[in-house]
C-alpha cells in the first residue's frame, strides 16, 4: 500500500505540458480570429481599415490570453510560497548586514 502513496502520477507532466503549450497556440488562434474577423468585415462593408481593425482585436486577444496564463500561474507560485518547505527564510538575521563601502576591483 505505501508503494502506491509514492508513486508519482504519470499524467499531472503531460497536462503541464499540454497547458503550456496551449498557451502558445491559443496566441496563434487569437491572431488568426482577428485577421479573418477582419477579412470578414472588409470584405463585407468594402472598407479597408476593418481589417487592421480585426487585427488590432486579434493581438487583443492573443494579449489577454497571455495576461490571464501569467495570472493563474502567479495564483499558483503564491500557494506553493505558503508551503512551509518552500517559504523563504530570514538568511539576513544570521548575516551582518554592514556597508563595506566602495569596493575598487
């Protein structure tokens, strides 16, 4: 039984991974939306600055993935800070903490 409670899963790496690399892709995707909203508006209404419109709103997007990949992993770090094997110690309190001065090399 304790041979199971040490086993590492296999697939936790794999979805790790997968996530990350959806990131990247979500980007791509992001960007391809917006060029083809932007085709889309143009080539309805016949007006050409809609597509860099698209654009603009595609890079948006791609943006706001990116932004919100930073922010889960941000929450993550925070909790894995709090652990109390990982939480950083006052190395100052052991230090001297004096000003040496200028240092010439």
């Amino acid at each position: 039984m304790a041979n199971k409670e040490e086993r590492k899963p296999r697939i936790k790496p794999i979805i790790e991974a997968a996530d990350s690399l959806s990131l990247g892709i979500s980007m791509v995707v992001a960007v391809l939306m917006g060029v083809g909203m932007g085709l889309v508006l143009k080539h309805f209404t016949e007006i050409a600055w809609l597509f860099w419109v698209g654009v603009a709103i595609g890079i948006a997007a791609a943006i706001l993935n990116v932004y919100k990949a930073y922010s889960k992993q941000y929450k993550e770090f925070e909790e894995l800070a709090k652990e109390p094997r990982y939480a950083i110690k006052k190395q100052l309190e052991d230090e001297d903490d004096e000003d040496y001065g200028e240092t010439k090399y």
